[in-house]
C-alpha cells in the first residue's frame, strides 16, 4: 500500500474507531481519544489521566489484573547492569499509581523477587505477583527441573524472597521433558489448594503440553513470547488453545526487547556479559539493520494515529484477543507512561486486517535465540 493510501486508511479507520465503545469490564479496548498536539505529550497526557480505577482488567482465573502488566527481569537481570535500587522502587510505585496490578518476575531473575518483596509489601493486597520455576543455569547450562520436590523448594523459597505467603500466578518457566506434565499440573494443584498458589501458569509451552496440564489442574495462564515481530503462536495452535480452554495469554516481549520502540539500530551495543540480547541473533549489527524495515512499517502507522511506535506495538497485541495481557519491560518512567498510551488506541477491523497482511510480507531477520542452543531447543515443548 502506498504511504498515501495508507494515511487515507488510518485516518477512516480512526474515525470509525472513535464510535466503538469505550473498555469493557474485562477485556476490550477503549476509544481512540482526540489527538494531541504530539506522540510524546499524547503519551504523558494519556497516562496521567489513567487511575487505578480506569485502567481496564483481564481475566486470570478468579482475578482480574491490569491489560498491561510490567515485566520486571531487566531491573536487576538479563539486560546490562542492575539499576539502582531506590530509583526501580519509585517506577514501581508510579506504575501501582498508574494503575498497573500485574508485576512479573522469576527465580531465575537474580536479585528481582527480593526488589519486588520491598516495593510491593506496602500494596501485597492491591497488587497480584507471578513468578516462575523450573529454569535453573548452574555453572552458565541451563537446565530445568519441574520435579514434585524441586517445585516445592522454589516456592518456598521464592515465598521468602517476595516476603508473602501467596503467589498469584506460579508459572512453569520451561517444560521439563524428564517430568510427565501432569505430574507437574498436580503438583501446582495441591498449592492451589493449599492456598500457596492462586493461578497456574505455564510459559513457552507446546499447545500438547499445554493441553495435558489443563486436564489435570486448570491451567490460568501461558506465558509466551508474542510481538508484531515475533507471531509464532498465531500459527502453532498456542493461541487457539488458549482461547478455547479459557487461558488468558501473558505476552512477554511485546516490544521486542526494545526493537518495537524505534531506540535501536545498527549502532545499538549490548553489555558482552550482561545483557543476553548480545548472544541473540536478532539484535546482531547486520539484523539491527535490516529490521528496520518493521520499525519504520510500524512507524508509519503510529504518525497516523499520533502515537508512538511503542504504542501501536502494544495497542495491536491488545487489539488481537482480549484474553492477552502485555507485559513489557522498562526501568524509566518516560517510558512506563509512554506504554500506559497505547490503553487509548483503537484498530477498526479492517485495519487490523490491513496490517495483517502486510506484516505477512515483512521478512525478520534473526532467530530470536541462537540456533540449538539450550535456549532455542526448552520451548514449544
């Protein structure tokens, strides 16, 4: 399509948006509210005006938590050097005012559970936690270990780490092939019961596995990648497993490690050590380059809907199903604000069904893990 065409489309497309009704309860998007005068002020001006009680909810369970979440990991692990304590408690906080409920984590996110336990302990009743078990790397292998006793042991000790007698949603964070899933689903069944565990949770898991685990112990929630640029799940029967048994799907990555905000490009460097982006084929310097194709595909969409590219990122995922909770990562303020902005944009279905078939015509470049690492070879199992 033309880029004069396509500006004809969005802005049809944003009047008739603006005739739909505003959020549901549970699940829907709201109106595309009038412009402001630029991307950036749209999203503060968005965000400061969303309260605790306006931000719309999705269905976990018997809870509801926030549409977006906030993934918690790149605050003490896995993307560069931690940030500094005090100043990860304050955006936590500011996100609880925003209203955001949902907070994730995982015992393998080293140093997280403990940052959590501190910020939320004022808010463990307003506020739902997940966290996740089984993904283990001693000495740099990773390894998984969803054994009856192992489970018990990384509850108990994520329970100390959070400072709680309760997790919201506990989450398989790998399939173990050496344990039957059912097994597991058990498991997560008698801490259901015990009062432990409020919600199962299962990530990256094969709509089979997913399938198993759900005839044992309702499965609440699947934890699974998902982006404009990463939409595997579309085709692999995960998200139509998921909706048909009632699984809300909690997409991690929604931005793609930060390629779906238009901040990165092939001059983007990644701490050697610290940051496993810089161990993944995706964000290496020739694929950096040739993403951008994407970016600026997004990018266009997001000048006719006064946004910006983060906001069209997430606001499509929360346009795809309304069982699906976006949590993205972020450790600045700007930004937690700036992604709250997509809560207000809207997609008639015949844009949606636009950028459909274009995106099918964007090639990616880059796996998202290095080919039969023990990354790439622990999903969709």
């Amino acid at each position: 399509m033309k880029d004069s065409n396509r500006r004809d489309f969005f802005k049809t497309g944003a009047v008739i948006a603006a005739s739909i009704a505003s959020f549901s309860a549970v699940g829907g998007l709201g109106t595309l509210n009038a412009a402001d005068s630029s991307a950036q002020q749209g999203a503060q001006k968005g965000a400061k005006n969303i309260s605790p009680a306006t931000l719309p909810q999705r269905k976990v369970g018997d809870f509801t938590i926030s549409a977006l979440g906030l993934g918690c990991m790149g605050m003490t692990h896995g993307h560069g050097e931690p940030r500094d304590k005090r100043a990860m408690i304050r955006l936590i906080h500011e996100a609880i005012e925003l209203g955001i409920t949902y907070f994730d984590s995982a015992e393998a996110y080293i140093g997280n559970e403990e940052l959590l336990a501190e910020a939320l302990k004022p808010y463990r009743t307003k506020v739902k936690i997940g966290t996740k078990f089984g993904l283990y790397y001693p000495f740099g292998k990773q390894m998984q270990d969803s054994s009856k006793k192992a489970i018990l042991r990384a509850l108990d000790a994520s329970l100390k780490r959070l400072n709680t007698d309760y997790v919201d949603i506990y989450t398989r964070h790998r399939v173990d092939t050496d344990i039957q899933m059912q097994e597991v689903a058990s498991t997560i069944g008698e801490l259901i019961k015990a009062g432990k565990v409020r919600a199962f949770g299962l990530s990256e898991a094969g709509a089979q596995s997913i399938k198993k685990a759900h005839s044992v112990t309702p499965v609440n929630a699947l934890q699974s990648h998902y982006a404009m640029s990463f939409r595997e799940v579309e085709s692999n029967e995960i998200l139509k497993t998921c909706e048909n048994l009632g699984i809300a799907f909690v997409a991690y990555s929604p931005l793609d490690r930060g390629l779906l905000t238009g901040k990165m490009n092939e001059n983007t460097t990644f701490h050697k050590t610290l940051d496993m982006r810089a161990n993944f084929p995706r964000y290496t310097k020739e694929n950096l380059a040739k993403n951008q194709a994407i970016v600026k595909f997004i990018a266009n969409i997001a000048k006719e809907k006064n946004a910006t590219i983060a906001q069209i990122a997430l606001a499509w995922l929360l346009a795809q199903k309304d069982f699906i909770i976006p949590i993205p990562e972020t450790t600045n303020p700007a930004h937690l604000k700036e992604n709250l902005g997509a809560l207000k944009i809207s997609f008639s279905k015949a844009e949606l069904s636009q950028i459909a078939s274009e995106l099918k015509n964007i090639p990616i470049f880059g796996d998202r893990y290095p080919p039969n690492s023990d990354a790439a070879r622990s999903v969709g199992l």
